[in-house]
C-alpha cells in the first residue's frame, strides 16, 4: 500500500452540482485498510507562491465578483475556501510523502484551471503548484513534471509554469472541448473526440516516458483525471475503466522505472454513475501501489 491523504472537508459542500465532491469520502471508504494521512491546510504564504494577494485574500474573505464566481462555476462559502486550503496542503503532504516512499496518493486535488489571479473550470487554487512551489522552497526538489491526463486541457498550469526551466507540463486531453483558450503547455497531446484505450495509450505512453527520461524530473505529480471515461458527462473521449487503469500504469512505469517519486492528485470525473469515478479514481491508487511493488 502507499500512503493515502485524505481531510474529511475535502468535500466542498457544492450541494446540487455535476462537480460529485463527495467521491473523496467514496474513496476513502473503499481504500479503508490503507494507511491515511491527514493534512494541514495550506498556509497563505504557501498559496501565495502562486497566487496573487488579492486572488487569495478574495478566496480567504468571500469577496469575490460575480464575475469572478461565475467564471469559477462553484458558489463561495467558508467550507469551499477552506476544502480548497486542505486540497493545497495535502498535494503538498503527498509530494513529501512520495519523496520518501515512492509515491503517495491525495484523495483530493488537482484543480488545474486555476490561474494566478483568478479561478476557473471549478478551480479556486492550484493546488499541484502550490505544492511544487512550496517544496522547491523548502530544499527538497529542483525540477518537477506535471503529467495531466484530465479530459480537460490543464490551462492553469501551463500559465503558471510558462517559460519555467524548473517545470515540465504534459498535458494530454480532448481538443474540442473545455477550455476554449488553452496555453501552451511544455507538450500538449490534444486528441480528437471518440478516441478510446488503444489510440490514446499509443499517444500518450511513448511521450511520458520520453518527458522524463529527458527532463529527469526530481518528482512527477500526476493529475488523474477520471473523466476520459466514455460515461463522462462532461468529457467526449471513449475509455473504459480497464483503460485508465492502464494509463495510469503508463505514466507510473515511466517514472517508477527510474526511482522517479509520483504524487498523485485526482482532478475531474462526471460519470453518470457516481460508482464509476470512485473505481476509477480508486483503480489509480491500486495501479500505484502495484507498480511501485514491482520496481523495489
């Protein structure tokens, strides 16, 4: 097993939303037996290593436009702001975890689309930078990846990371879909709609692995997205569940292979079933677990 972050107000409190937050608990029920760690939220000064004073000091006191909420997609409230800071803070208790035992998996997380500035896409913080930043800071990495296989195009992070020598950003998701503006990431693989496990593996395996045996990160965050699943109800890709878990195994090998540490964060998943993204998310944790085995 491989350590396991995970807060019980992870869950954002959206009530009626296609966003199921309550997939974090889910997850945690079905991976019950693994060892669980439980993190601090981020501090400000942690968030402010990406974000601006303004965009968190908006976040911290509900004074968001309604511009700004509307670009968001998710209503303001204390428990939101506050999920978002546990979100920040467990990526970064993951990437210290995965540093010293090979991986580590945060039931939570990975919001992509948040900017320095503004949050979009149901994206308040940037979580996955935020904890690159803050172990850059600390002395503990020099170089990160960030492998993105969310349907959605990560937006925010190629932002974030633009012209960054200390960062690589793969992002692999569906062309014609959100969001409309995407910047360029260090290697975007946009795939046409439709395109189910065998072409997508083709895709994305040989550039994963090439992104790290040519960058030779210090440490890989995997953005796991659930929603490439044909049953999303906000992606237009064709993989099954078998499918994602062998793109996860995919990424894992690349990395692992090298004695290269993964920090994983989940991103979306819309399945029309609940059940669905819980297994899929819950089938990444397992596909680590099993690689990082075969490599000790």
């Amino acid at each position: 097993m491989i350590p396991l972050v995970y807060h019980p107000e992870y869950d954002l409190n959206l009530g009626a939303h296609v966003f199921p937050a309550q997939k974090y608990r889910l997850i945690r029920e079905r991976l019950a037996d693994w060892p669980v760690h439980t993190p601090d939220p981020a501090t400000d000064a942690q968030v402010q290593l990406v974000h601006t004073p303004e965009w968190t000091a908006a976040l911290r006191n509900g004074t968001l436009t309604p511009r700004q909420i509307q670009t968001l997609e998710i209503p303001w409230s204390p428990q939101m702001a506050r999920g978002f800071w546990l979100a920040a803070g467990g990526s970064l208790l993951a990437g210290r975890l995965a540093l010293s035992h090979g991986a580590a998996y945060n039931i939570g997380g990975g919001f992509h689309h948040a900017f320095r500035n503004h949050g979009e896409g149901f994206c308040a913080v940037h979580d996955v930078a935020i904890a690159i930043r803050a172990l850059q800071a600390e002395g503990l990495i020099e170089r990160a990846l960030i492998v993105d296989t969310d349907v959605h195009h990560g937006n925010g992070t190629a932002a974030i990371f633009a012209d960054d020598p200390t960062a690589f950003t793969l992002s692999i998701h569906q062309q014609n879909n959100y969001p409309a503006v995407k910047p360029p990431s260090d290697l975007d693989l946009p795939v046409a709609d439709g395109v189910g496990d065998d072409e997508y593996l083709a895709i994305l395996q040989p550039a994963v692995e090439q992104a790290v045996a040519t960058f030779q990160p210090d440490i890989v965050f995997y953005v796991a997205g659930a929603d490439p699943y044909y049953d999303d109800q906000l992606g237009g890709l064709d993989l099954s569940i078998a499918g994602l878990t062998a793109r996860d195994t995919a990424v894992f090998i690349a990395a692992m292979s090298r004695r290269i540490p993964v920090a994983i964060a989940l991103a979306g998943g819309y399945a029309r079933r609940v059940e669905d993204t819980v297994t899929i998310h819950t089938n990444t944790a397992l596909a680590a677990y099993n690689t990082l085995s075969s490599y000790k």
